[in-house]
C-alpha cells in the first residue's frame, strides 16, 4: 500500500513539475500560431513534443484515475493546432498524422476532458482531405467513428454534401461550394478537390473523345477560358508522365496503387498515356506512341452469354 501511494504522489508531482515548464512553451507556441509566425511554431512543437511524451499522463505507470486534465488539455490542444499548421503548410501526411494522435483524447478522453472547440473543425478538416485525396472508403470509415448526432455540425455536414455531390456527379454543386467554406483553412481542401473533379472529368472526356472543341473542353472542365484549359493540359500531361514514370519503378503499370491514373492492366497498358494536345480551337487526345486499345465486345458477349446458360443450368 505504501509503495502504491508512494508511486501515485511521485506521478502527480512529475506532472505538475512537467505542466509548470511546459506551459511558457506551449503558450509561445499558441501566440507563434496567431500571428502565422511558422518557423517560430515549428521550433516550439518539437520542444513541446517531447514535453508531451515524458507526460505523467501518457505513462502506463501511473493508474487511470490519477490522469492530469491540464496535461491532457495541453497536448491536446498542441496537436490541434499542430494540426491546422499541417494545413497551413500543405503538408497533407503531418495533417493526417496530427488527426490520428488526436483521436485517444477526443474518444478514449472524452469523458475526463471538457469538450473541444475545435473537435469537429479538426475531424471536419480530416473528411475533406481525404474526399480531396480519392479517398472514399476511408472518408466514411472515418465519418463512421464520429457520432451521429455531430453529423448535422455545419463542418462535418459541409464534407458529408460534398461527398455526396462527388458521387453522385454534381460537380457543378462543389464550385457553387466552394464560395461558401465554413473555415477558412478548408480553402485548400475545396482546391485539391476541384483538381480531383477535374480529373475525374477528364478520364471520362479522354475515354469518350477523340478531340473536343477547346471551349467546350474548358466548360465541362470549369475552368474560365481556353488559356487556362491550355495551362491545366500541360499539367495533365506531366501528371501523367510521373506517374507512368512512378509505375515502372515500381515494376510495372499492375502494381502501381491506382486512384485516378491512367496506368491499367490488360488491354489498357498497350493503350498507353493519352496526352491532351491543343491545336487550334480543338482539344485532341492522343495515344502515346501505341494506338488505342479496342474493347473486345464480341469476346464479351460470348464470355456473358456463356456464363448466363451455366448459370441457368446451375439453377
């Protein structure tokens, strides 16, 4: 008993020495982050990382009811923030990274830590980079975890439509919401996800075309004139090209982890890279030195039709 309540006070008076330096860190960190001072809010985040680490909080010495609020509001108020600073930097991994070292303190916490302001922001921020990423199944593994009643909270809501627009091909919808984020930090998000249409719509348009009239192109691609059109080509084309670069350093098309690349299997590797070339007023799609790559209908109908007979001789 003795030893046990010997290892409870040295616990609690870890952490209160801990909190004490901690604190002058954590609230250079919070005033850096106000003032969008960057390199100031990098060099206090790692200080305040280790800090969070040798946390009497984060031990499994110390039993359950003996866990410090003001450690736990601390760091998690550090990753929140550390989180926004993510996004402010464009750096989508350490974003991602922040969001998943939050998720002990706003689930397995939630009941000893007074609720967070910016709970929803912060997981609302989560759902659009991965709706923006071609990341569905995880999007809505993750709107899974989030309880129901926060569903109808404008930045959880916001990403919830927007995914629903995506599926259901509304994009005209995404660019009328665009104009209306909840947050300003969503801005980015709402970008990287008019690039994921954009391409959606392109794979669609270089699979059904030919060549376009380039103002028509420009239209179904939202883009506001022929020069832009222009601009987003070339970026397609050298998109393109790294990622056929990519694959094959990755032995090939087949293993290349597919989300909206061009790079198939089968039949759709002879195709080649299709690249947007813009002559004149026309928008033409061409094969990268190998012709396009024919479906072979009359194999399939055959391949159908025989299954089907199997099938009802099964039954």
């Amino acid at each position: 008993f003795w030893l046990k309540n010997r290892r409870i006070f040295a616990c609690r008076g870890c952490a209160m020495a801990a909190v004490a330096e901690v604190k002058p860190i954590f609230q250079a960190f919070r005033q850096a982050f106000d003032a969008s001072d960057d390199s100031t809010c990098q060099a206090s985040l790692v200080k305040l990382k280790i800090a969070i680490a040798s946390f009497a909080s984060t031990s499994p010495v110390c039993p359950p009811s003996q866990l410090q609020k003001d450690e736990l509001l601390i760091a998690r108020e550090t990753l929140e923030l550390a989180a926004f600073l993510a996004v402010r930097q464009k750096d989508m991994a350490a974003l991602e990274r922040h969001v998943t070292q939050l998720k002990p303190y706003y689930y397995d916490f939630g009941k000893v830590l007074p609720p967070s302001e910016r709970r929803l922001l912060t997981l609302g921020a989560l759902l659009l980079f991965l709706l923006s990423s071609d990341r569905i199944a995880e999007f809505h593994t993750e709107l899974e975890l989030i309880p129901v009643e926060d569903h109808a909270n404008h930045y959880i809501n916001y990403a919830v439509v927007l995914e629903r627009c995506v599926m259901e091909g509304a994009y005209s919808q995404i660019q009328v919401m665009k104009k209306d984020v909840p947050a300003e930090s969503y801005g980015f998000f709402m970008d990287q996800l008019m690039d994921t249409v954009r391409q959606k719509i392109g794979l669609s348009l270089e699979k059904a075309y030919d060549k376009l009239p380039a103002a028509e192109a420009a239209r179904m691609l939202m883009l506001g004139s022929v020069s832009q059109l222009e601009s987003y080509a070339d970026k397609e084309n050298e998109r393109k090209q790294e990622e056929r670069e990519l694959a094959l350093l990755d032995d090939g098309p087949a293993s290349f982890t597919r989300t909206l690349s061009r790079a198939t299997t089968g039949p759709m590797e002879e195709a080649g890279v299709i690249q947007w070339v813009l002559e004149g007023d026309t928008l033409h799609f061409k094969q990268d030195d190998k012709k396009r790559a024919e479906v072979p209908a009359l194999e399939l109908i055959t391949n159908t039709i025989g299954y089907a007979t199997e099938l009802e001789r099964i039954v």
